[in-house]
C-alpha cells in the first residue's frame, strides 16, 4: 500500500508563490465545515502562498442569524471562497479550496466543490449537530472525506471515538483526527490522514 507523503521542510510556508519543479500530482482538496469550525485559520496556517481570503465582518445583523455560541470573539466570516496551498513530499501539491461556513452560502457549495478529489470536514465537539448539513452535501457530492475535530479549549473531552462516530455517523473506515487549526503542523496532520484516506481508497489498479 502506498503511504501518505509528508510534508516538506520546515512550516509554515515553506515554498514560495512558485510551485516546485518536484510537483507532479495537483489536488483539489475542500476544506468545509459549519460556521466558525476554524476553516479559514486552517488553510491560513497550512498555506505555502499568501492565502486568498474572503473575509466580511459580522454584523449586528448577522447575530440574529449566525450561531455564535462558543465563538463569541469571532469577528469575520467567509462569504466566498479560502483559496491556499501546500506542497508534500513525493510531488504531492494540495491546493486547498475552503467553503463558507453558512446556509446562506450555499449556492456557492457546487462550485467550489466542483472538481476536488476529497474533503477535509473540520468539526467543533461543542456543536456536532452543525456539522450534519456539510456532511451531508459532501456524502451527496459522492467526496471521500476525513473528519477532524478542532480543538476548542472548553470542547467536551468526556466523549470516546466511538461515541464521537456514532454522532456523526461515521463509516468505519472514514478518518478521524484531532487537530488545532492554528498550528501548521496538527493541520498538515489532519490534511495527511485525508490524503492517506484518498490514496487507500484509489481502485487497486491505480495504485
Ligand atoms: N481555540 C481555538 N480557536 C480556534 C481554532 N481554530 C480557529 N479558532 C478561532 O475560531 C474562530 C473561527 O475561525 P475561522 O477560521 O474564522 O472559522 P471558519 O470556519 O472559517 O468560519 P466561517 O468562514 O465564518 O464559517 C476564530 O476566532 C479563530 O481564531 C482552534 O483550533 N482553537
Ligand atoms: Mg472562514
């Protein structure tokens, strides 16, 4: 079996705008989640490239619609796209598609999604039932995912891994990992596991 390639060097950012002349398999990869689920800090700690941000402050308005429980410090919130990159050992380049977090953006779902050979779905074990809508348009969307929890400091630490699949409804083989989205190298962590995820689950004749 094929094994995940790691990421190169020292992070964060390692290369530059430029690929390197080693890249030799590009891949789209969606990074999604609800609201607030640390999306964006994700592909900015991670990104090799100065990172594409879509960022709108939440308005007074926007606290009547957007659940801001936990993540009362948040200011901003993506209304469009996160756009980075990073590149892994064996030729291995991510460019990392990130989605809004809020129903409302939906109909730009499709679009960023279109083309991406796996999902990174961030979940925050303080509010699992938000993550059911994203999972469901990634299970509809037919994307071999991972799920990866990001580590709130007052998220619940009393669940065991099955009682966090069971919430989800994970399939066995699905990963699942822990992460901070802030940290480059617990987030490359988590990117690895999908990429590892991706390469178990090519048919045996494209291994
Ligand atoms: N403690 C902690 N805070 C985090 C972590 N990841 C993100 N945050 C904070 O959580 C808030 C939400 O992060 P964002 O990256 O904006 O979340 P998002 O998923 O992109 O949000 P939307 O685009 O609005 O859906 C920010 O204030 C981050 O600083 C983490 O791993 N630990
Ligand atoms: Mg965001």
């Amino acid at each position: 079996m094929a094994s995940a390639p790691s990421s190169t060097g020292e992070l964060p950012r390692t290369g530059g705008p430029h690929l390197p002349d080693t890249a030799r398999h590009l891949v789209k990869i969606l990074v999604t989640g609800p609201f607030g689920v640390g999306k964006t800090t994700l592909i900015d700690s991670v990104s090799e490239i100065r990172p594409l941000h879509t960022e709108e402050r939440l308005t007074e308005a926007s606290a009547q619609v957007d659940e801001l429980d936990g993540i009362r410090d948040k200011e901003t919130t993506t209304v469009a796209i996160d756009f980075g990159r990073i590149s892994l050992a064996g030729g291995v380049v991510l460019y990392l598609f990130g989605t809004p977090g809020q129903q409302r953006f939906r109909t730009l779902w499709d679009d960023i999604s279109y083309g991406a050979l796996g999902a990174l779905v961030l979940v925050d074990a303080r509010r699992i039932d938000a993550s059911f809508d994203v999972l469901g348009l990634v299970e509809e969307a037919g994307l071999p995912y991972a799920v990866a929890f990001n580590a709130f400091p007052d998220a619940p630490g009393h669940h065991t891994d099955e009682q966090l699949r069971a919430a989800l409804d994970l399939e066995p083989g699905t990963p699942m990992v822990t992460c901070d989205a802030r940290d480059p190298h617990s987030s490359v962590d988590a990117l690895l596991a999908l990429v590892q995820h991706l390469i178990d689950d090519r048919p045996a004749e494209a291994r």
